[in-house]
C-alpha cells in the first residue's frame, strides 16, 4: 500500500484554518489608531519606512516603495500598509507584556517576528522540511523500483501503481513548496496557491485510496473512477481561485475527502492480508496524537513495502 497518510491529515487540517480577518489584537482601539497614524507618517515610535513617504499627489516619494527595499525582501512585496501593521503589532505587544497580558492574535495569526523578510520562519522551515523529505521519499521508491526490483522485458515495472505515486510525489513536492512560500508571505496570490496545491493533492490522495483499497487496475476502469472526482477537485479549485475563497466550503470539502479516504484505509486494512497491513493500523491510530504529523517515514515504508509485495506476487504467478 503506497499511502502516505500522514500528509492527508496534515493537509486535511490544513484546509481547516482559514484565514480570519477580524482577532482581538487588530480589534484593539490603541493598536488600531497605531496603523492610522503609521499611514500618515510612515513612522511607529522611532522607526519609519521609506515607503510610506509619499508625496502632495498620494504617490510614494522616490519611486515604487518595492524598489527601495534591499533586493533579498523585494519579492515580498511588503507594502506601508503591511509594515504599518508589524510594527504596531509588536509596539502594543510589548505594551502587554510590561503589564502581564498575554499575547492576541492579529487578522488571524499571533505575533510573530519577521526573519530577513520571512513571515513565519518556523512554518517556513517545517515546509522546506517536509519537502526535503517527500523528494527523499520519491526518489527512494524511484530507485527501488527501476534499480532494486527485477523489471519485466520491456523495462517496465512489475507494481501496477507506480505512474500513480510519481504523480503523487510531484503534487506532494508542489505542495510544500507552496506551503513554505505562503508561510514566508501571506498574500492573496500565495494564498490561493497554497490552498489549491493542498486540495490537489488532498484530491489525488482520495483518488489513490480508491484504486488502491479496491485493486483497481484495468485503465479504463481507473479512468472511470478517477473522471469524476478530477473533475469536482478542479472545479472547487477554479471556484477558489476566480469566484470566492469560501473557506467555510473549502473546510467542508478538505473534510469530506479526507475522512472518506481514512476510512477506506481503515477498512482495507481490517480485511486484507497486506504484510504492511500493521504498519497502517499504526498510522491509523496515531493520527488521533498531537505527533502524528511528525511520522514523516512510515509513508514511504509503506510505499516500498507495496511495491514489493505486488512484484513478488506477481513473479510468482509469472513462474
């Protein structure tokens, strides 16, 4: 059984936070006036931004704020408004720490402390981690296969599903990589692209669980099952994208797929006779742990375990 499971209930729980646009900090009067003022001068306390001088006509003074940002923050497209709003998050923070307050959330995130222009450092790093990872996983079940395993006389595989777990391991590298881009600057863009990868790959795991679970081989047949559901993870994705990022709708479909693929697993782990068959067991009830999103390894085992056990059944039918 070629799943990674534990990346379907990290995205799974993913798509379950949306982000909101009204917390208490960004509520609060003296935090809200900060932004204002910031706005009009450019300046929080002694700090100012260069990109908040503008001009009699409303323009900002020396061209384009973007090109006066050192190089390495460009990109980022921090903007008056955004800075406005660091700053006078982390004036009014430390306000409350001198008076015993625990720290708020502001438009939906807590505090956090930009590192070299990188918005959430740490979300940013278990991205790129979880990335490394996945092309590790890939590559080890490529090897395998193509260099580990006997091939048949054409030089093609024995295991039924490896086109499937290449696409896998391409939406999987993608969508980590979105994950740490939007983690390093939440904007509209890198937003949609973080959500759409999610649910693709969501989407295909589902998919997946499908063919697997009930040995769906004949092409036809796959491209029967898998037709339709393309088509409803495409259409959400679209509708995301140009019509409205409904998170609500979004939660609910991320939800659906997700429990629905679990369950399949759940049973098919119940009734088959898979060698590998305790490792998803263990996965299963792991899921319900605050640690289960770190079993990082047990997918890819579990992936090679498969592939072994399809092409050792199927050279002995051949013998």
């Amino acid at each position: 059984m070629a799943n990674r499971n534990w990346i379907a209930l990290f995205l799974t729980l993913s798509c379950l936070l949306p982000s909101l646009h009204a917390s208490a900090g960004d509520a609060d009067p003296i935090y809200k006036a900060c932004v204002e003022q910031c706005e009009k001068t450019g300046c929080v306390g002694g700090k100012c931004f260069q990109h908040c001088n503008f001009s009699s006509d409303g323009k900002p003074m020396g061209g384009p704020w973007y090109l006066q940002e050192p190089l390495y923050i460009r990109w980022k497209q921090w903007d008056c408004s955004s800075d406005c709003r660091y700053q006078c998050m982390l004036a009014r923070e430390e306000e409350r720490e001198k008076v015993g307050d625990k720290p708020v959330k502001y438009h939906g995130k807590w505090p956090f402390r930009r590192v070299y222009g990188i918005q959430e450092p740490v979300s940013v790093a278990l991205s790129a981690l979880n990335l490394s990872i996945q092309f590790h996983g890939w590559l080890s079940f490529f090897i395998l296969l193509n260099y580990k395993l006997p091939l048949r006389p054409d030089k093609k595989t024995y295991y039924e599903y490896t086109g499937l777990w290449h696409i896998y391991g391409i939406l999987a590298m993608n969508s980590w990589f979105w994950s740490a881009v939007f983690h390093s600057r939440d904007v509209e863009l890198t937003e949609k692209l973080d959500y759409s990868s999610a649910v693709a790959l969501l989407g295909f795991t589902f998919i997946l669980a499908i063919l697997r679970a009930f040995n769906v081989r004949d092409e036809a047949a796959r491209v029967m099952v898998a037709a339709p559901l393309i088509a409803f993870v495409t259409t959400h994705i679209l509708y995301l994208n140009f019509f409205k990022l409904d998170y609500g709708l979004n939660m609910k479909v991320c939800v659906t797929m997700g429990v629905a693929q679990l369950l399949i697993w759940a049973i098919w782990a119940g009734v088959t006779r898979h060698p590998a068959r305790w490792k998803l067991w263990v996965m299963l009830m792991l899921y319900i742990m605050p640690l289960a999103s770190l079993l990082h390894t047990c997918g890819g085992a579990l992936s090679r375990d498969d592939a072994e056990f399809r092409t050792s059944s199927l050279l002995k039918k051949v013998k």
